[in-house]
C-alpha cells in the first residue's frame, strides 16, 4: 500500500514536469513554425533585413516603394525581382510583438534589400515569395519608371504592361541552352537602298546606328528587316522588332527561320496562351533567346544587351496601348535605344511626322533608295476626281469610276484585284467647298464643327464659335461637309463582274492571304491581305471618307492607307496599277501618285511646327464630368508656357453600344467635356509632372470627389 502510495505520489509529481516539459517543446516548435503571411514571432534575417517594395497598386499617390521585414525563412528566397504577397493597409494601431499586422494581401515586386528603413514605425514582414524566379531587373526597372513618367502614369501600371502573368508550370521547365551567333548576314535586298549595307555593316560590328527606313514597295522588308536583326545577333548582341499586329508577326516570324533557322528568336504576341506566352518570355529573360519580334505586347521585352530596337509601320493605331497609362511603342523603343545605347530603326512604306521629325533633328538618319528605284518598284497611280466623277455616267448610275471598272476588268486577266474601301465610323468635317481646305479655328487652329445640325459653327478644341468664316486659301464663304462616299459592298461588286468570285477582308473576317488567281477582293483599311505574287490592281474608293475625318492626322492616315495597300500591287514593269478615287489636286493624293511619303511627312511636319500641332508641341487631353474637368484644371500648376484649349462637350455615347466606344470615350449616356493643354516640347515633362502630381492629390483625398472621374493621357492619338 505505501509502495503503491509511493508510486502515485511519484505520479502525480511527474505529471506537471511532463505537462511543463510538452509546453515548452510545443513553445520551441512554434518557433520555426512561425504563422505564414504574418510571420508572428519569426526571426528576421540577418542581413539587410528590410526589402523594398512596389506594391500592385495602380493609384498615383501610392507610386512609391513600401519598406517590409524579412523573415529569415524568406531570407534564401528574397531576392530583388522577385514576385511576393505582402499585407497592405494595415493602420499604426494593428501591431503585435513590435511586428505590424492586418491589411489585404496584395502582389508586388521585391525592388532591393537594404539595412535599415527609413519608416520609423513597425514594419509588417513579407508574406510570401510567390516565386524564386527574378523578372523585375534594373535595366526594365529603369525603363518601366522612365514610361511612367513620360506618360504620367504609376509605376505599378507600367509593370503590368511589362511582365505578362505568372505560369507555374512554364516556369518550372527549364529554357533551352542559346545558340552561337550567326555569321553576319549578306546585304541582300538591303542594296536597294544607298546607305543600307553601310547600316547592317554598322549593326555586324557592335555600332548602335539610328535610321528611319523608307522601305519600297514589295514583299521584301520582311527579308530586309530580318537580316537587321542577323547583323545585330552577329555582333553578339540582341535584338527587339515590334510590329502592329499578328498578321505581321507571322511575316517576320517567317523570314527570321528561313534566314537563320529555328531557336534564334522568340514570338511574343497579346494573343498567345499564357503559357505559351510567359515560356518564350523567360527564355527571353533568362538568356536562351536573344532576338524578339512581337506586337506591342513585346515592347517591354527583357532582351538582355540590346543591340538593335526595331518597330514597323508606327503610324498604325495599334500601337498605342489602351492601358494605362497608354504608352505608344514607337516611344518605348525610343527610350530603351537612348537608355541602352542600342541602335534603332522606325521602317514603314509610308512615313509619318513623328519619323520626319526624328529625321530632321538630327536624332536619326534617313534610309531611303533613290527615285529609279522607287519608279521600278511601285505601281502606276491614276486618280478619279470630282470633275470626272460628275462626267462619268458609269459612276453615278453604279457607283463605280469607268476609270475603276476598266482597271479592274483588266487586272483580272492576269491576278487577283482589291478593293479597298473605308471602314464604318467615319465622320466627316467641314471644308472649303471651293478648295476643299480644311476648315479650322481662327484661334487655335482646331477643326471647325456644326454640331446638333445647327447652321452655328464651334472649334472642336478650343470651343470658341465662329462668324463669319471665310477660306484662307481660296477667299470662299461657303463650306459643305466632306463627302462621305457610299460604301462599296461585295454583293455590289458581284453584280458589276458575275463571273469573278468576291472575297471580303474586315472586321468579321480577316485574310492572311490570297492565291494568284483572278477574283476581286474586298478590304477595309489595314486588313488587306497579301496575294502571291502581288495584285494585279487596286482601286482605293471613297477617298473623302479617310480624308474627311474630323482628326489632325486624316491626309497622314489616308496616304498611309493607301500607300500599304498599292504596295500590295505588282510594279508597274508588270502591268500593277492603282485607281483612287479623290480629288488629285490634295497633297496626300500628290504623294500617292508621286510616291513620295516622306516628302508629305516634310511638309505636314512645316505646317504643324507653324502652327504649334503635335509632335512639334506636347497634348495633353483631359476628359470627365464637366465639374470634375474645371475642378482638376483649377488645382494643378500647369508650366508657364502651357496652353490650355476648351473644355469643350464630347460626344454621347449611345446607350446599349459599348462595344462602338473608343479608348477612352465617355461611358455611355454620361455628358462629359475634354480639355486639351498644349505646351512645346521642351516642356513635356514638366507638363506630365504638373498633371500627375495633381491627379495625385486629388486621388488622396478619396476616390470619391471630382478628381476620381477625371481621365488624363499625354499625346491623345485622336484629338480632332
């Protein structure tokens, strides 16, 4: 009995000292098993325990780094680039053990470690390293932060445009080894043009020349482009093309294998699956590829020692990124060719001011052939006029010139003819009906508008109504509204020729290509697609429709137009001919017939310098609710040479349309106004400056007020 009382008083001694002992080894295990995403009780890291970061927040008054523990778990993972989760907007009063807590968790990048941060306060630790692998380095760092500010944007913003989604399993295959560069290549068609060898010899030995390329017309700046990009990975070097869209990635893609064989380049484009997409990304970043070729999506591509930064046809509108804070690529790559030194070149068939302007300051130079070649590569051009149109019986009963009709039906003896004809949407402006001038704001220089059918004319940018207009030109009094010409449709065309199949390019529908066989092809702007062999003709209809837009860009846009699709059409030594229809006596139609794009671009640039236009001055358009406009142009400290037009209203978007709305078009039914602040272009950053540090504040004071409805982009592609 007393052994067994022994034995329970012995027990009953050692149950506390095993209860005290399980208590203080779950109190050690809980050491290193510190709570995940709020790290309670971790220790931190022993060296540079704090880490930068830029928080996925795309609201400007937050576009700063954030200061965040590291736990010493995370301290191997933790490295500038990488993708991690942190808590955000926890308050002062959410601290526990010295260690902020609370708050949303939210994406970021780790921007760099450091000792020491310079917020007093308690620091809450990084949640999560999302991913080993560093994509955020400091040369896309530096590019991103250089776009946010050109364009008066949030860091955060930019690197959503820049480094595409995160795909575990493409991230967890390893990229292939990269491949020796090539021999350089041979100049090729490149002799076409008289400093082109002289260009691709810069390029093969580690140069960083800069050109605006004039390409002729034809099939071979794919070729041409491509071996661009061979004499740069030659030098040991790489290279970044950006096209407009998929169409001609494929082109390029195409001449880039056949020229240098497979593993040499990547496809970076918008439309490709996110794991197809981010794969060839990494390869990029991790080094396997050196050489990109991409839409606009690959503008941010991060090609590691850029050698050569190349973009094609920079007047196309889908270039311009509808996401804030809207860069356009053609400026992109200029930043990353001034920031990395690396050569450049802007190709196009056509040119536009902005290419004229780099030309003639100087910034770069022109790469173009000399007028024989230019004479044996294009097509004829013929014009269809007002004065023959009144003559022609054919086109007033069909719709359709003689001039028209006859080039068609002998086309189609020998290949496939288009027919381009302006797309839904356009609006004409007033003119001249004497001279066909443009009619434009005595103050500004803005385009004049009849709005509500009312006889009252007002300036479309600075709002101001006009009495009294007369034409600067001509002396006329009287304006008409630009011909809108009637829109050609395939069952029209199958009517006038019943034996020739019609084939229709468009918004629906758009053709890559077209066999060489007679059949008469029908195509919007910019769809048009490329027959083997070439067009036999073309005819460009409706030429008031592009030229009447109520837009400073409609000559540049029109000649653009037409100039790519006649460059679809065989030389003339081959029978090729081009029929527009439009006044001949315009100067884009004079440059049409001419071939000569980069003499209408010299002279478009003149007269916009003359009159203070973009890109001679810095635009800024601000949009919103009336009140919201005048609040926000109260508040901010515009520079002293800024010059502010309007506000004038908007057009209402039909309710029930949201798919007809343009980026950034007021949502549908709402009255909103736009005003635009001009400056000269030695301001532009100090214009993006005042306008962000006002938006800035006005988001401070809550998403609510005035200043939360107000849409700023710099450089509008559309401003009347």
């Amino acid at each position: 009995m007393s052994s067994g009382d022994g034995q329970g008083q012995g027990g009953g001694g050692g149950v506390p000292e095993q209860l005290a002992l399980i208590r203080e080894s779950v109190r050690q295990a809980k050491v290193p098993r510190a709570k995940p995403r709020t790290w309670r009780g971790a220790a931190l890291a022993g060296e540079l325990p704090v880490a930068r970061v830029l928080v996925d927040k795309g609201v400007l008054h937050l576009d700063r780094y954030f200061d965040y523990a590291v736990p010493a778990e995370l301290d191997e993972q933790a490295q500038p680039g990488v993708r991690v989760r942190v808590r955000f907007g926890a308050g002062r009063h959410q601290v526990r053990d010295g260690r902020r807590e609370g708050g949303g968790l939210v994406d970021g990048f780790l921007v760099e470690r450091v000792a020491v941060s310079e917020y007093s306060g308690p620091l809450a630790a990084l949640a999560q390293v999302v991913s080993p692998e560093p994509v955020l380095g400091d040369e896309l760092l530096a590019l991103a932060r250089a776009v946010a500010d050109r364009y008066a944007g949030s860091l955060a913003d930019v690197l959503q445009l820049a480094v595409p989604p995160r795909n575990a399993r493409a991230e967890g295959k390893p990229s292939p080894d990269p491949l020796p560069p090539p021999p350089a290549p041979d100049p090729g068609s490149w002799a076409r043009y008289g400093r082109g060898p002289a260009f691709l010899d810069a390029l093969a030995t580690g140069g960083a020349p800069r050109a605006v390329w004039n390409a002729l017309p034809g099939p071979l700046w794919a070729d041409e482009l491509a071996r661009a990009v061979a004499a740069t990975l030659a030098s040991g070097r790489g290279a970044l093309v950006v096209v407009p869209d998929g169409r001609v990635v494929a082109r390029v893609d195409a001449a880039l294998t056949a020229l240098l064989g497979p593993g040499h380049h990547a496809v970076l484009t918008a439309d490709a699956g996110p794991e197809k997409r981010y794969r060839q990304w990494l390869a990029v970043r991790r080094g396997s590829v050196r050489a990109v070729v991409g839409t606009r999506a690959a503008m941010f591509a991060p090609v590691r020692d850029l050698g050569l930064v190349a973009i094609w046809d920079d007047g196309d509108s889908s270039h311009s990124e509808p996401h804030a804070p809207q860069p356009h690529a053609r400026e992109v790559l200029l930043l990353r060719a001034a920031h990395d030194r690396s050569g450049f070149l802007l190709g196009d068939v056509g040119c536009t001011v902005e290419a004229a302007q780099l030309v003639e300051s100087g910034w770069a130079r022109p790469l173009v052939a000399d007028r024989a070649q230019v004479r044996a590569a294009a097509p004829l051009v013929r014009t269809v006029g007002d004065a023959d149109l009144a003559r022609d019986e054919a086109a007033r009963a069909a719709r359709l010139p003689s001039l028209a009709w006859q080039a068609a039906r002998e086309g189609l003896r020998h290949g496939p003819v288009l027919v381009q004809v302006p797309r839904r949407g356009y609006v004409p402006r007033l003119a001249c009906e004497r001279c066909r001038e443009p009619a434009r704001c005595r103050h500004c220089a803005g385009p004049l508008e009849a709005r509500d059918g009312t006889a009252a004319l007002r300036c479309g940018w600075c709002g101001r109504e006009e009495g009294g207009w007369h034409c600067p030109e001509c002396g006329g009094f009287r304006l008409r509204a630009q011909v809108v010409g009637a829109r050609r449709t395939a069952e029209e065309l199958g009517r006038a020729f019943p034996a020739v199949p019609v084939r229709t390019s468009g918004r629906e529908q758009i053709l890559d290509t077209v066999p060489d066989a007679p059949a008469l092809v029908v195509s919007t702007p910019g769809a048009e697609p490329v027959a083997e062999g070439g067009y036999a003709a073309a005819l460009l209809l409706d030429g008031w429709a592009m030229l009447g837009r109520p837009d400073l860009r409609a000559g540049e846009e029109a000649l653009r137009h037409w100039i790519g699709a006649a460059s679809l059409v065989r030389d003339q030594g081959a029978g090729g001919t081009v029929v527009v229809v439009a006044e001949p006596t315009l100067r884009p139609v004079q440059a049409l017939v001419r071939w000569d794009p980069v003499g209408h671009a010299v002279r478009e640039l003149a007269e916009r310098a003359e009159l203070g236009f973009p890109p001679v001055s810095r635009m800024a358009a601000v949009s919103g609710p009336p009140e919201a406009v005048a609040d926000f142009l109260a508040s901010v400290e515009l520079p002293a040479d800024a010059e502010v037009l309007g506000p004038v209203p908007l057009p209402v978007v039909e309710a029930g349309r949201p798919a007809a709305r343009r980026v950034g078009a007021p949502p549908p039914g709402e009255r909103w106004e736009r005003a635009l602040v001009r400056v000269p272009r030695g301001s532009g950053a100090a214009l993006a400056t005042a306008l962000k540090v006002a938006q800035a504040a006005l988001a401070a004071r809550g998403a609510g007020g005035n200043g939360g409805a107000v849409r700023v982009r710099i450089d509008p592609p559309d401003i009347g």
